[in-house]
C-alpha cells in the first residue's frame, strides 16, 4: 500500500478518522473528499506532509471522478442518520454508491471496499435500511470485486449512541425504552471497522464478499441503557415507550434540527441489529472483536458525577 493513492470517501467522519490514521501508517497516500477542508485539518497531523489530501467535496459525477483519478483503491464511509429533506437516503446511501463503483471501475480503481450496515434489506419498512440494500445492490452490479462490510452500531469516542443517552442522563430524570428496550444489537468497536476496511484492502482473495461486523457480546437496547447509567454513575428511570407511541412522539421531533428520534428510527428498532448467524464477520479477517466494557468507559468520564479512575466492567 506504500505510496498507493487511497480515496476515502467520508474520510472526515467517525469510522473515516480511524481508517485515515491506519492508511498513513502503512504508507498510502489518503485523499479525503469533504465539503469542508478546513473543518477536516485535523487528519493532516495522522500523517507525513502532503500524504493526506483533502479535496473539495461534491457529489456530481465529474467531481467524483476527478477525485479518483490515478487511485490505486476507494473506500465509501458516506451516510447519514435522518433524513432532511425526502429523497435524502436514496441520495446518500444508493446514488453515491452507485457514481462512486462506476466511476472507479471506469477509470481502473484496483479495490473497492463500501460500508454499509447490519439491517440492509430492500424489504425492510425503514426507508434507511431500504437505501443501504439499494446501495450495496448498486455497487455490486458496477464493481463485482467490491468489498462490503455491514456493522452494527459502531462505538468509540464521539459515536452517536453511547454519548447521546450519557448526555441525555445527564438533564432528564429518565431515558425511554422504545418497543421494551428488547432490541438486541451487537456493537462493535471503531478501531474493528476501520481494521477490518484495511484487511479487505490489503488481500485481494476477499474481493466480492460481504462481512457482518458485531462485537464479542449481543446487549438488549435496555442493557445496554442501562450499563451507560452505570458507567456515569447515574440514577434515571428507564421507561418503556411502546413503538405506537415512538412514532407519534417522532413525528414531534422531526420538526427539529437535528431529531433525537425519528418515525425511520423506529422502524429501524423493530427488528434485531446483530449478525446473521452463518455469515464471516471480524474473525473471518484475522480481527479479534473489542468488548465495549474495554473502551466505553474511557470515553463517558466526561458524564459521570465523579472521574472514575478505573474502567467499569
């Protein structure tokens, strides 16, 4: 991978941060497409002057190709949580996908790997899971040897589950539990996703599969409420939500900027966000999954009621 141009679409992101970093210490030459640069300074330091390259970002064809020309491989860490206007997932996780592995395949990119998620379905009632199945549809018909890899949620500092209910706990005297809090999910560690993106770059006999990434352990959306209470030293009640009343409350938070919880979310959260039994995940490319309780605990210090010194099992 020595002073081979990678594309890391997305680069500037929370998995995308992780990946920059293991790229520079191989030697690749990062370009990172962003709308911002100069919101994305902070990759520069991850490695030698002028290896990472950020690149004004739009997502018309002729831009993307242009930010893949001469590009030896292309990761795709692109998506979104909500949607801001109607049409936004298809957008973002279908379309973009599909100009990417085009262009790449048309201009002789060597290896692809695209990120998507535990959940994808085109049968799914979340218009979100609809648009990743879309997607990985997408690039599969454009670049066959593409790697897919499809987390669950992913944790580490700066995620959006673990920090949004240590901060949400930290104001409201109680946190909901939409549909029960009986959502089994399998989280998985950052620092694995972005590991596992480099394996799939770095051994061409994966081309063309798709891995599930989870975590060593399956938590119910209560537990794993529960153990962020616990981690923040925390009192709160959890409260059932039923989904009937979700969507209606949903419906409420979509008026806002950024919504804690959408009618698409709870969708989302009918069904179990863990990996299907049969299918290869992280020990399938030599990555031994990191327990949450290793490395949530670091990062929540910052909710606690006091500054633990050693990690909470």
């Amino acid at each position: 991978m020595r002073d081979k141009v990678v594309t890391v679409f997305g680069g500037a992101g929370f998995i995308g941060r992780h990946l920059v970093r293991r790229l520079a210490a191989r030697g690749a030459v990062i370009r990172v497409p962003t709308r911002l640069p100069e919101a994305a300074v902070h990759l520069l330091p991850m490695g030698d002057v002028g290896q990472i390259v950020l690149a004004r970002f739009a997502d018309d064809e002729a831009t993307i190709r242009r930010l893949l020309e001469g590009a030896w491989a292309v990761v795709n860490l692109v998506g979104i949580l909500f949607e801001r206007r109607a049409g936004d997932f298809m957008r973002v996780h279908a379309k973009l996908p599909e100009t990417i592995a085009r262009a790449a395949a048309e201009l002789g990119v060597a290896r692809m790997v695209h990120v998507s998620a535990i959940g994808a379905d085109p049968a799914s009632p979340s218009l979100y899971a609809q648009s990743k199945a879309a997607g990985e549809a997408a690039v599969r018909a454009n670049f066959p040897r593409a790697v897919i890899l499809r987390p669950s949620i992913v944790f580490g500092p700066e995620d959006s589950f673990f920090n949004r209910f240590a901060a949400m706990a930290r104001i409201a005297p109680a946190l909901p539990l939409v549909g029960g809090g009986a959502t089994r999910f399998q989280p998985v560690y950052v620092g694995d996703v972005a590991d596992a993106a480099v394996a799939a770059l770095e051994r061409p006999e994966l081309d063309g599969n798709i891995f599930e990434l989870g975590g060593p352990k399956v938590y119910t959306f209560k537990e794993l409420l529960a153990y962020t209470l616990k981690v923040t030293g925390r009192r709160r009640l959890l409260v059932p939500l039923p989904f009937a009343i979700a969507r209606l409350l949903a419906r409420v938070l979509e008026l806002l900027p950024t919504p804690p919880l959408t009618h698409d979310q709870v969708s989302l959260l009918e069904r179990d966000n863990v990996v299907t039994p049969g299918m290869p995940g992280l020990e399938a490319l030599g990555i031994a999954p990191t327990p949450l309780e290793a490395v949530v605990p670091g990062y929540l210090r910052i909710y606690a009621r006091w500054m633990p010194t050693m990690p909470v099992a």
